[in-house]
C-alpha cells in the first residue's frame, strides 16, 4: 500500500503519456484521475496508521547509490511529517486533476498536460518520502523539471515559454546552495541518511568548517546553506522573483504548485531537518528574518497588482514567509499546520480564479471584470470563504494556523521573533486588504468588461465546481479539526519523532500563554483591512487613484513590478556591476544608488513633516524616472 502511494501517480503519467501519442485524451484522464484517486485513499489510510497510530514505517526499495564510503539507499519514510504532507499533496492534486478535465476541454494536449501533473505529484512524493538527502535532492529537481513543463505548457505562447525558463534558472540558483548544504553535511556526518545525521548532530556543536576560506560553525553554515535552497524553491525574498511569473501556466498548475506543493517543499525541509536546525541557531535567525521580510514585502506588491492570479501568487509568497519565520523560531509544529490549512484555502482560490476566468472568455485583469456576481453564484460563495481564510477570521482554517504563527513569534520572546510578530501583523492587515480589493474588482460594481464578454459570463461545469467544493470543505474545517493534534495539547504525540525541539526554545509551548491583546490584534487588523478596502473600492470609488497620482511611476517602479527586484535579480545573478534593466528602461549602478538615497531622502521628510503634523511631502513628490 505505502509504495503503491508513490508509484501509481507514475504510473499513470507514463500511461497518459503513452496515450498522447495517440491523442486518447478521454482514457489519460480516467486514467490519472484514478491513479490519484486510489493514492488519496491509500494516503488517508496511511494518516490513520501512522500519524494517529504512532507507527513509522520504512519502505526499502534496494540499492541506488554505492561508491566506497559512500552508500544511498531507495528507502521511502513515513512518520508523521510525511503522512500529512501525503494528505496535502495527494489531496489537493487529485482535486486539481479532476478540475483540469473542465478548465483543460478544449486544449488540444490534454493527454500530454495530465501526464505532467501526474508526473509532478510523483517527483512531489518522492520528495516527502525520502529517507536521505539525495533521494530528497532526487525529488527536488524532479518537481522543478515538472513545473519547468507546466509552467511552460503553451510552449508557443512566447511569455509562457520565458516563464518557464526563468522559474527553472532561479531555482538552479537554490538549488546549487542546497547541493553545497548536502556535501558539507557528508563531509561532516560522512553520511546521508536522516537517521545518521539527527542521531549525531548534538556531537557536532562547536565544530567548525572551512567555508570559503574562513573557519565557520559547521552547522550553522550547513543549516544556511540548506535554507538557500528551501529559498529558491519556496520563493523566498531574493529568489521569489519566478513565482507571480510562472502564473502564465494553466490555471490548475498554479493550484497545484504555487499553493500546495512545489513552493511549500523549502518549508517541509526545514522541518523535516529540524534536528539539524536547532543546533544552529544563527542560521535560524536568518530563517526567521528571511521569512518575515518575505511576508511583509510580497504583501506590499500583492495589494497594487490587476492580474487576479498574480495578486494571489504574491500572496502565497507571503504566506511562506508567516511558514518560514514560525519554524526560524523553532514553531515547526504551527509552520506544519499553516501548510496544511493553506494548501486547502490557497488552492481553493486560484481554481475560483480560474472558475472566474473561464467565465470571463480567459480575462484576467482585474479593471475588466465586475458586476458578475450574480452570474457566478457558486464560484462567488467559493471565493469569499478562501479570502475568509485566508485573512484570518473567526472559526475559518487560517484563523487557527496563522494566529498560532504569530502568537509563537511573540512568545520566542527574541529580538528576531519580536520583529517577526510585527511584520506578520503588519501583513495581517494588508492580506485582509488586497483580498477584498480582489472580490470588489473582480465580482461587484459596474461591469467594466465589453458586452461581448458579459453576454458570455456563466457558472463553471460541475466538474470544475464540485473540487472547489470539496476543497471549501477543508477551508472551513481544517484549522478546527487539526488544531489539537497539531499545536495543541496532543501535539508531542503526535509528531513524535518527526519533529525536534530543543528544551531551551519553548516559542511552541509560551504560544498558549500570551496576553489577550496578542490574540486580538490579528483578527482586529483583518477587519480594519477588508473595512479599508470596502472604503477604497466600494465607497470612495476614487481613492485608489488618488492616493496613488502623486508618487506617479515610482509606485508602478517600486511596488506593481516589485519593488525592481524582479529586474534586478537576474542582473545581479550575471552582471553584478553592470546594467540593469527595468521593465523598458536602463539605468546603471550609479543611478540605482542614486535612486535609492533619493527614496530615503524622501521618506525621511515625510517622516519629519508627519512629526510635525504638516501635510506628507510625498504629496508633492515629482514622479521617479524608470
């Protein structure tokens, strides 16, 4: 049963891809579709077994890798952590194969794109299997091959093709940090398997490595290093610039990867090396202020985007980084419990987005849609319960994952964990803000599509419906459900032995203590955010103009194209000194330095007129060039 888990989604990828040839696209959707199916079942069966029942078990597959001292083996582990990914990964991929067949009915390669996705929660399980790190290395650079292909699915569409390489180039960029990771870890452990390496690395504590040509803290510059990678991969700040890109896939590969799996592989790592982890404190420290940089920032751009599958794309981004700081400040347990509940939620909202632009004839700008609420009742209700969700309100999934982040943060009692609080809430509130900016724009008001669309505007099949329906399910009840075993008073037997927590650092266990205002202040930024947007969107129609015309093309510079990184990055990557190009025009280092003191010139005199209580001067700011 454990193996089958793993192989029948591979199976039925190298069925339908056989099948594509012959352009059988009907029986390589029964096929896949049945595959994942039966893997889910076995999945759930596998929950009950191992993580209810406290067994783990080990699948010994045979012999991939002997080389004198060195020796791999084909092993697939299931504890704990693993059977809950297994429910994520093999639940939301089997809503998504049964969606594809509505969105994907009249692609002329639907065979082919089963295949992929197929493919993809095979290299996914691989992943979360592994019993070393270089069947999880295997796994890694299997689901980046998958979503290169997916991402880049209508190769002939030019964007598509371009997305595709640029989310497959920045994650080699990850990725050759995680390979450095795993040869000092071999070098240091002289092995690969997790056991070896969590039963010895208290032993190593003091020890240092020559990285680079200084002597470092071996463990710390192993824990970096391995974070490197879970940055590429989950679209951290630095290395997140594929993510809002690779959404010129199909609409169901955005659900699929950039909600549930691929992106949350760099979170499931670091928990899954959370013996290693905790031994290296400084290296969790950068997790945690990578994480809540990535929140706060990805936000910021999220809440000025049009594209309704990029704003939800800068979300999720954000939501990793609430992930990553919660295992910085060794929550593990509550990072594992917003991976699950998102996974439910955030994939909910992107197959509602592609219910809504499979309304609006392939639309997918925010400013030419409207008014349509009524038309798409069922996709409607779905959207409004993810954004619940995800905002944070009352007795809704996100509402027990995320607040237990932030009150973990608080109660590090840490200097990074006190800044990781701060900027959580801080993007509490613009969460809440952007996704009611999206329902206002995208379902009320005035139709502000042509009439030849909205003639055409009409509720999905019931095969596109009946998985959000499904996944509505997990949105709603998930948090409820999982919150005792989780991160509450079951936690420790339920994790077991998957997950480590030094004595010293009780972030998980203060979490319960902290005052009332801590509690509150989550859920009372959330509704300030959705009464800001109602006032933006609905009520004072004209604000978003207003408040963005003084600041001219510097808000379209720093903020709707991200804040330049999107356009830095590459060029940093491969001519640290040379040009930079921005979205069209060029500017050279010198003029980048100049643009930036020029911005903190003027951010400090609105700081100083704001003290004096005069009007902003950002009010009066001439536009940026770019």
């Amino acid at each position: 049963m454990y193996s089958l888990i793993v192989f029948l989604p591979f199976l039925g990828s190298v069925i339908a891809g056989l099948l594509s040839l012959g352009n059988r696209d009907r029986m390589a959707e029964i096929v896949t579709v049945s595959g994942l199916l039966l893997s889910l079942l076995f999945s759930v069966l596998a929950f009950a077994e191992v993580a209810l029942g406290g067994a783990t078990v080990t699948v010994d597959l045979g012999r991939w890798i002997s080389s004198g001292g060195f020796d791999a083996k084909w092993s697939l582990r299931f504890d704990t952590l693993t059977a809950v990914m297994l429910i994520v990964v093999t639940g939301v991929s089997s809503m998504v194969h049964i969606y594809s067949i509505g969105y994907m009915s009249h692609d002329n390669a639907r065979a082919r794109f089963m295949s992929y996705l197929s493919l993809f929660t095979f290299a996914m399980l691989m992943l979360v299997t592994a019993d070393n790190l270089v069947q999880l290395f295997f796994g890694w650079e299997g689901v980046g091959v998958a979503s290169y292909l997916l991402i880049g699915f209508w190769y002939r569409k030019e964007s598509a093709h371009t997305a595709a390489m640029k989310a497959f180039v920045v994650n080699r960029v990850g990725d050759f940090g995680f390979a450095l990771g795993i040869l000092a870890v071999y070098a240091l452990f002289g092995s690969v398997q997790f056991d070896d390496i969590f039963a010895k690395a208290s032993q190593f504590v003091g020890t240092e490595i020559t990285f680079l040509g200084a002597s470092l803290p071996a463990l710390e510059v192993i824990g970096i290093l391995l974070f490197i990678g879970a940055m590429g991969k989950s679209a951290q700040l630095g290395l997140h610039t594929w993510l809002p890109d690779a959404m010129e896939g199909p609409t169901p590969v955005s659900a699929l990867i950039h909600a549930a799996t691929m992106v949350t592989a760099g979170v499931f790592m670091i928990c899954r090396l959370s013996p290693l982890m905790e031994y290296a404190p400084f290296a969790l420290d950068v997790v945690t202020v990578v994480g809540a940089l990535t929140a706060i920032f990805a936000a910021t751009v999220g809440m000025t985007q049009f594209d309704i599958k990029r704003v939800i794309a800068y979300s999720t981004c954000s939501q990793l980084g609430y992930m990553f700081f919660a295992a910085g400040v060794s929550a593990y347990p509550a990072a594992m419990f917003h991976l699950t509940t998102h996974a439910f939620f955030k994939a909910l909202l992107f197959l509602g987005a592609g219910s809504v632009i499979h309304a609006m004839s392939d639309e997918q700008d925010l400013r030419k849609m409207g008014g349509i609420w009524k038309q798409i009742p069922v996709t409607y209700a779905m959207m409004w319960i993810g954004s619940l969700a995800l905002a944070g309100f009352p007795f809704f999934a996100g509402f027990y994952s995320k607040d237990m982040i932030l009150e973990a943060a608080f109660a590090a009692h840490s200097s990074t964990g006190t800044i990781a609080f701060w900027l959580g809430c801080a993007a509490a509130f613009l969460t809440a803000f952007y996704s009611w900016r999206l329902l206002i724009m995208a379902f009320h008001g005035t139709p502000r599509a042509s009439a030849e669309v909205m003639a055409h505007v009409h509720e999905s099949p019931r095969v596109m419906t009946l998985p959000l329906l499904v996944l509505s399910v997990g949105a709603i009840f998930s948090g409820w459900l999982g919150y005792e075993l989780f991160v509450g008073d079951n936690m420790k037997q339920f994790w077991g032995s998957s997950i480590f927590i030094l004595p010293t650092n009780m972030a998980m266990e203060n979490a319960h203590h902290v005052p009332n205002w801590v509690k509150l202040l989550p859920i009372a930024l959330a509704a300030s955010g959705v009464a800001l947007a109602v006032l933006f969107y609905s009520v004072m129609t004209s604000m978003p103009a207003w408040s963005a015309q003084p600041s001219g093309q510097s808000t379209s510079c720093f903020t709707i194209n991200g804040i330049l990184t999107s356009c830095m990055m590459p060029s940093l990557l491969s001519q640290p000194f040379g040009w930079v190009q921005c979205y069209g025009s060029v500017a050279t280092a010198t003029q980048l330095t100049d643009l930036a003191l020029m911005v903190c010139r003027r951010l400090s005199i609105v700081f100083l007129d704001f003290v004096r209580g005069s009007k902003p001067a950002l009010c009066s700011i001439t536009p940026l060039p770019c």
